[in-house]
C-alpha cells in the first residue's frame, strides 16, 4: 500500500487529487471542533462518557463521527443521516418495482436513485437532529435556555446547525467523489474513526503508566492482537470461492468462437457491514427505550429483568447479536445474489459449470455455494462483532476503546478499496495504447 502511495504521489494529476482529498479530510476535521452554541459541552461530555460505552449504539455512533457527537460540534452527526438513507433506498430497490426498473436504466436511474437517497438523507438528518436536541435537553441537560422564546429559538438554532453540518458533510463527500481519490463517503467515515485511534491509545498508555503491573501486559496483548486482528480481515476481505465456467465452442464458417474458460468470483465477505449495522440497530433499541425511560429503580419486575438480560455487558447480548449478524448476512447476500438469474444468463451465453445440467440444476448448485461461503462469512462478521464485548467483559477500564472489530473492519476496507483505485489509476496513466 505504501509503494502504491510513493508511486501515486509521483504522478503530479493523482498527486493534485490526493491534495484535494487531504484537504477535504482537514476541513472535516476542523469541523468536528466546532461546537454549537446555547450547549454546555462538558455536560455532554460527562454524560457521552458514562452512557456511549460497552460496544452500544451511542458509542458505534460517536465512532463513526470521530468523536464529534460527545462534544455536540456542528458535525455531531456526520454521514450517519446518509447511510442510513442509502441503506434504505438500497432495501427499498430490491422491493418497490418502480426504484428496480430505475436500478436497472444504467447510469440515468443511479443519479435518479441517488437524488432521491439525498432527500431522504435530508429528512433524516432534520429527524435525528431534533431527536438530538430532545436527548441534549431531557436527558443531559445540557441546552442552556429551554424556556420561553429563547427556548424556541435556541431549539431552531441547536437543530439548523446539527442539520447544516450533516449535508455539508455530505457534499464534501460527494466532492471528493468527483475531485478526488476513492469513494468520498468512506474516506469521511475512513477519518472519523482514524481520529479515534491515538485516543484510545492514550487511554491506553495513562493505564500502564497508573497500574504498569497489569496493564503493560494488557496493553502489549491488544496491540499484538490488533495486528493480527488486521492481517485476518485483510485475508478474510480479499478471499473468495471460484465457481469454474465454461463456454461452448461454436463454429461459424471456418472460424472458431467460443471455448473459453472463466470463473464466477464469490467473495466470503460479500455483504461487508451491513449486517453488523442492521444487528446493532435492532440491539440498540432496548437501550433506547431505557434512555428515555430510565434505569430501573426496582431490582426485580419485568422492567428490570428486560434491562438486565440486554445489557451490553451480559452474555445473552452478545449471544443474540451474534445469531442477528447470521441472519442479516444471509438476508443480504440473499438480496444481491440471484442464482436463477445467474443460471438463466450462463445458459443464455452458451455457459455452464462444469459437470452441471443448465438450468435448475445450475441455480441449484450456485445457491449449495452461496450458502455454505455466506455461513462463512457470517461467522467471521459475528466473531469481530463480539469481540469487543467479551474485551469489556474482562476489564471495565478497556470499555471506553472504540478500536474494536467493526470500526477495524470498516478502516481496513476503505483502505484496501481505496488502494485498489490508486492502482487503477496508475495502470490506466502507464499503458502505453495500441497506437505506439
């Protein structure tokens, strides 16, 4: 990866767009210290610090931001609007046939599809904004006029910067789509999560330095941990199962076409983090509810066993989320691969697998591979989903790490998709043409 970056920076039209990119990640950055006024930032602190722990949804959120949801900046909620609107415009292709036939007219359909994933991402940025504000206002307590024209006023202000922030981090994303290098959604995700790791290395070395008996060894164990950790999703990323094709010959005159050998890639890891974001929405409501509601101020009753069974600490959690990982996988590869229409346009290009019938025996045998590589994939998503929890299990001082197995997961795939564009663009800058 890094030869690959020496290279890039010494074409001067890649090294021009990877400036815009820095520069783009930069202002960011800047961003997510920019705090919104008429809120007191230590008490969302305080409170971020006590309540986004243990592997929630609170603390996959403020990763995702790069910290900026527990300093209440003006990009508190980041891309986090965005995702989700493309995660449902991407179900709702697969289930309204209008958006389908829009999926399928090509380019024309995808900037369609796309304007709509805007205003969709807009409606839920304004929604989790004043979702935001009621949790800033009830919970924390931190909005410092709640009363009064004030009140309303500081309320518009609070929501039009939360709002603000999330589309002009949108569109930064989008410029860097355009001007810059990889896709710009996951390299502002990619910045945001690299912005927590030196925290959590300071966090890390302030134990050593406190209790050096315990927590060297502690420490020298994540960090070798970490690294292999990195190597596994790396290899797991890039393996896949090779289904083998071949064509039939035909002969038209006194040429020859046809008679190739190709393959049908299968990745292992096909669905990348989608499943884990669909477990962990649906994990994250218990803990919703009990925001709003409280903690239990009975040990016994319905209330209290219902909170204690989803606790983010309990084994059961992480026995669920691993089975609700699975299951989502399976849902998702499900939705982007068809082995009927796999089969049908095999048979329709005169292909086949070798020593497989045409047809349903064909759809057959693709869909025998998709399950078992999906089973595959699926545990590997679930294991570094929970490893986390077990990690916060074993110490509560390593609950506040957010270099856990998701957010490693996405850093590692961005950086891989992105070298794999710098690649591209190299070969395509190299090759000489058929002209010379």
């Amino acid at each position: 990866m890094f030869q690959t970056l020496k290279r890039a920076w010494g074409v001067p039209e890649i090294r021009k767009k990877l400036l815009y990119t820095l520069l783009m990640i930069i202002i960011f950055r800047f961003g997510s210290a920019v705090t919104v006024p008429f809120l007191d930032v230590d008490m969302v602190r305080t409170w971020m610090d006590s309540n986004a722990t243990n592997g929630n949804f609170l603390e996959y959120l403020n990763t995702m931001t790069g910290g900026a949801l527990s300093q209440a900046t003006v990009f508190a909620l980041s891309i986090t609007p965005y995702i989700n609107a493309s995660i449902i415009m991407q179900l709702l292709t697969y289930a309204i046939p209008p958006l389908e036939r829009l999926r399928d007219e090509g380019e024309e359909g995808r900037k369609k599809i796309e304007k709509i994933t805007a205003v969709v991402a807009l409606v839920l940025s304004v929604f989790m904004a004043f979702a935001y504000y009621l949790t800033l206002k009830k919970s924390m307590g931190a909005v410092e006029y709640t009363t009064g024209w004030q009140g309303y006023f500081a309320a518009a202000v609070i929501i039009a910067c939360f709002t603000a922030g999330s589309s002009f981090v949108v569109w930064m994303g989008n410029r860097i789509s355009d001007k810059g290098i990889g896709n710009g959604i996951s390299m502002i995700l990619f910045a945001g999560i690299a912005a927590r790791f030196p925290s959590d290395a300071g966090h890390l070395i302030g134990l050593t330095k406190d209790k050096p008996n315990p927590y060297l060894f502690v420490t020298i164990g994540i960090a070798i941990f970490i690294i292999a950790e990195f190597a596994f999703i790396v290899f797991m990323n890039e393996s896949e199962r090779r289904i083998p094709i071949q064509y039939a010959k035909r002969v038209v005159g006194r040429k020859q076409y046809g008679g190739q050998k190709t393959h049908i890639p299968v990745k292992v890891c096909m669905s990348g983090v989608m499943p884990i974001i669909f477990a962990m929405s649906f994990m994250s409501l218990p803990a919703t509810i009990q925001l709003f509601a409280g903690q239990p101020t009975k040990t016994s009753g319905f209330y209290y066993h219902f909170c204690n069974f989803f606790s983010t600490r309990g084994i059961w959690y992480a026995i669920i989320y691993f089975i609700l990982i699975v299951a989502f996988n399976y849902f998702y590869v499900s939705i982007q691969y068809n082995p009927i229409e796999i089969a049908n346009n095999l048979r329709q290009s005169n292909g086949g697998i070798p020593g497989i019938r045409p047809g349903k025996p064909t759809s057959d045998y693709i869909q025998r591979v998709l399950s078992k590589i999906t089973l595959v994939g699926a545990v590997f998503l679930g294991i570094i989903a929970i490893v986390p929890i077990f990690i916060s299990m074993a110490d509560d001082n390593l609950s506040r790490l957010s270099m856990g197995g998701t957010t490693i997961l996405i850093a590692v795939s961005v950086a891989l998709e992105t070298t794999r564009t710098l690649e591209s663009q190299l070969m395509m800058r190299h090759h000489k043409g058929f002209l010379k």
